[in-house]
C-alpha cells in the first residue's frame, strides 16, 4: 500500500484544484470528500432552492418548510422513544444500579460541600 496522501482534489463542477479543508466531507466518497468543493456545493443549493422558491411561490416555500421541521422534531422524538426503549431493555441490570449508584455519588458530593447528608 502506498503512504501517499492526498491533499488537494479537483472540483467537478468549476475544475479548479484545491485543498481538501474546501471539500465538505462525504464518507461514502473513496476520498472521503464531495466531488463539489463548498463554494460550488453552496451556489448549487442556493440555486435550487431559489428555483423551487419561484416554483411553488413565497407562501408555499414557507409552508413546506415548516411542515419539513415539524416533521422532523416528531421523526426526532419517535426515534429518541425507540432508541431510549432498546437501552433500557438491553441495559435492565445497568438501570437497577443506576439510582443506587446515582445516590452514593450524590451523598460524597453533599458531603464534600460540607452540606447536611441524610
């Protein structure tokens, strides 16, 4: 295997070579990197969205946006749901422990401080 390390790439869209800090990361990429430096990848975005926005108008740009966020804060939430459920029910010990634990770490803190400790 070769130890040569690549520090510049060529952008596909504007051809110019630059360093890979100008490069949004990409691990799906075989150099780890977008093919569009972040100049480019930034006026494709602003395009596109400028060009929806004429689209669908004003009004219904806006609207599709917050539906896209209210959206997902509740895919978010459901997912935290179902990720805090797996834990717990792969962790049963760890949670018995946890309040016993908690409760002997929060005793020496009071202590420490020099506070009343039940």
């Amino acid at each position: 295997m070769s130890d040569l390390i690549v520090k510049e790439k060529r952008c596909a869209k504007c051809g110019t070579t630059k360093a890979l800090s100008e490069f949004y990361r990409n691990a799906a990429s075989s150099d780890g990197h977008r093919h569009q430096c972040k100049k480019c990848a930034l006026a494709h975005v602003r395009d596109y969205q400028a060009r929806k926005r004429s689209e669908l108008g004003e009004e219904a740009w806006l609207e599709k946006g917050r539906t896209n966020v209210a959206m997902s804060r509740a895919r978010g939430a459901t997912q935290d749901k179902v990720q805090q459920a797996a834990w717990a029910y792969s962790n049963k010990r760890l949670r018995e422990m946890y309040p016993k634990v908690w409760e002997q770490i929060y005793r020496e803190e009071r202590y420490a401080r020099g506070l009343n400790v039940r």
